[in-house]
C-alpha cells in the first residue's frame, strides 16, 4: 500500500472489510484492472493514484458520457436518432471489440483498460466539440441535437459492454438507466 509493504503494525494494511466498510468494491476492481498486465507481479495499491483513477476514468470520462447526453435524448421523448451522426467515431467504437476481446483473454486488463478509456477519451471529445447544450438552444437543430447525443448514448453503452467483466455493477446500474441489457 502506497509503496510499502503491507504490515499491521505500520498501518499498511487493508483487509478486504476494512475497505468494504467504506468504498464499492467494483472502485477495486477497475483499479486493479487497470494494473494487471498478464505477467505474475505485485500490485501497489497507491491510495492518491486510486482516487484519481477512479475519479477521472469512472465518473470523468464514462458516467460524464451520459450525464451530458441522456437530458436531451429526455427531451426528445426518449426516443433516440435513426441517423448516426458521425459514422466513422462509430465505426472506432465497433472495431475496438476484437482487440478488446483479445486483451481480456490474454489476461492483460491494463491494455484492455487502456483501450477502453481511449475511446472514452474520444467520445468526450466529440460531445465538447458538438456541444449539445448549445444546439439544443438553437431553433431548427432538434434532429441534430438528438444524433448526436443518440451518438453519446451509443458511445456510453458501448463502453459498458466492454468495461462488463470488471465493472459488472456499474453495468447493471447503466442496464437499468438505459431500459435495457448491454
């Protein structure tokens, strides 16, 4: 624990209740993902790192997708676009499962992990520079405003597909958020 080793007496020590008394263990879980490369090793469980990571990629760049998307799809009735606004952003998040997929199964959650929050990274991006919440605004850019945030809702589901096999509660959490399986 945050580069020392773990010993009661010094006060390095977190049992698996001490932790549970306090934090979700799917936080946990992510985090040691995010570590673990396929190769035997020791993990540091670096309390600073652990907050940021969890802060950052979690709630940041994953949940930050459908905070600043569903409120829109909302006032379109709920109903999500036919047309895919950029069809190539798309086509990343679609062609990212075999790799995905091959990480998972050589036990390299860190690629996986990473590749993941890549395109998480890119999903934000696209909704900070469509900027929704100004579009909404403008008369006569309602079917735009819903593809692209139908996009966001997309890019969001996606993400949780892939994050499934480690973060399997925020997932459940997304199914029910989003009425449907993922």
């Amino acid at each position: 624990v945050n580069g020392e080793k773990m010993s009661k007496s010094k006060g390095t020590s977190v049992t698996a209740r001490k932790y549970l008394d306090h934090l979700d263990p799917m936080y946990l879980r992510y985090y040691y993902a995010c570590k673990i490369n396929g190769n035997l090793h020791d993990v540091d469980l670096n309390l600073e790192d652990f907050t940021q990571r969890v802060n950052s990629d979690l709630v940041g760049k994953v949940v930050n997708i459908a905070s600043r998307t569903a409120k829109f799809i909302n006032n379109a009735g709920g109903i999500l676009s036919t047309e895919v606004a950029d069809k190539d952003l798309w086509q990343k998040f679609v062609d990212a499962s075999e790799p995905i997929a091959a990480h998972f199964e050589a036990r390299d959650f860190s690629k996986a992990m990473r590749e993941i929050m890549a395109l998480a990274d890119a999903a934000n991006e696209y909704i900070a520079t469509q900027e929704p919440w100004k579009l909404a605004k403008q008369v006569g850019s309602e079917a735009q405003t819903q593809a692209v945030c139908t996009l966001g809702i997309n890019m969001f589901r996606a993400l949780l597909t892939y994050l499934k096999p480690v973060l399997p509660a925020l997932t459940a959490d997304a199914e029910a958020f989003l009425g449907e399986k993922v």
